[in-house]
C-alpha cells in the first residue's frame, strides 16, 4: 500500500514538471485555493485588534512579523502579515477575533528538484499548539504590568497614541483577565492530546513540541 501511495505522488510531482505548475493537480481554482485559506470557520482565539498589536514575549517583534513561519506557518501574501488558515473571523457586533481555519494545518509545501509544490488538504507541518503556548506567553508577558513599555506599546496599538488613562486601564484588565485563562485552558488540551497520543520519541513533531512548551507555562 505504501509503495502505491509513493507511486502515485511521484506521478502527480511529475505531471506537475511537465507543465510547469507549482500546485499539485487537485481541480482546484487559484479562487477556491484562497477562499478555502481565507474563509473564518468559527474558531475565535484573540481579538482580532490585540493579536495583531501583540509581540513576542522576549523583545519588542510584532507577534506576527515573520508570517508565523517560525510555527510551520505559510505566508499568503496578506496585508496583516497572517499566514495561511488564520482569519480574521468577524462578529455580529462589529468586533471579530482572530481565528484558525482547517487550512492553517492541512497545507503544505514539498520541495522536490529545486521546485515548491503545494498540496492542498493534506497534513501540513504548522506546530498549531507551539503557536498558542508562544501566544499565551506573549499575552502574560504584556499583562505583566500596566506601566510596562511592552503594555504600554500594545495599547498604543489597539486604542491609538491618544487613549485616556480609563480606556487604558479597561483593556488592561481584560488583557490581564484574558492572559490568565490561557494556561488552564491549554494545559486542559495538552492533557486530552496525551491521551489521545501519547508523547513518545516516535510521536509526530506537534505532540512532543507541546509537551515541551506547555511544561513552561
């Protein structure tokens, strides 16, 4: 079976060749392609306003500066800087938070000859839960102090320069609140995905990265 399934990628990869594509030949439209990247599926992870003023905890790098490469992420060529599979995921009300889609994990790149193909709906290689232990960390460390030049940046950010003292302090209560919740929460996801997969040398990337970052929280 596997000398099959190897048997035929290498004829996609090579009907790819012969005509000088970059994506696998799945009957996709370059329309469907974005709209399956772009489109929010109800999965709402920060304000949409705070993740992109947010920075690493560690220095002043906007959270999403490198297009989220660093997790496994692939860049779409957005405005926001927002790879592949997170959206921005509006609401009813106005607001909109930021989301993941099925895309952010079931996209990948395989380079093959000195060319990048991409295959659409497989297993893709983003580290989903590296990325929300980091976020968690970054949140924390912006919440650490109201007076601090990290908080103090981010709220410049989402308010703007000219934000009176009240504004100010409401969001840092709610950042503050919302930083707290996130490592109950994940380490309540860590303890699912041990069950469901239990971390071993032979465990895919995903899983032994989450054990390791989520120790840290």
């Amino acid at each position: 079976m596997k000398m099959r399934a190897s048997f035929l990628f290498v004829v996609c990869l090579t009907a790819a060749v012969a005509f000088g594509q970059t994506f696998l030949p799945q009957n996709w439209t370059p329309e469907r392609r974005q709209q399956v990247y772009t489109t929010a599926q109800g999965s709402k992870l920060i304000p949409f306003p705070w993740a992109l003023a947010l920075e690493r905890a560690d220095d002043q790098t906007l959270f999403f500066a490198d297009n989220g490469l660093r997790f496994g992420f692939l860049p779409n060529g957005s405005a926001t800087g927002l790879p592949i599979g997170l959206v921005e995921d509006k609401n009813l009300d106005g607001s909109s938070h930021l989301g993941v889609t099925c895309a952010a994990c079931h996209t990948r790149n395989v380079h093959f000859n000195g060319t990048t193909y991409r295959i659409d709906g497989g297993g893709g290689d983003a580290d989903l839960y590296q990325f929300l232990a980091e976020m968690s960390r970054a949140t924390t460390a912006t919440a650490r102090s109201i007076d601090g030049e990290k908080c103090d940046r981010f709220a410049k950010r989402v308010l703007g320069p000219n934000a009176g003292s009240s504004a100010r302090r409401k969001l840092f209560k709610e950042l503050k609140t919302f930083a707290a919740g996130y490592p109950a929460h994940f380490s309540s996801t860590r303890r699912r995905m041990e069950i469901a997969t239990p971390v071993t040398s032979a465990a895919p990337r995903s899983v032994t990265t989450t054990a390791r970052h989520f120790s840290n929280i």
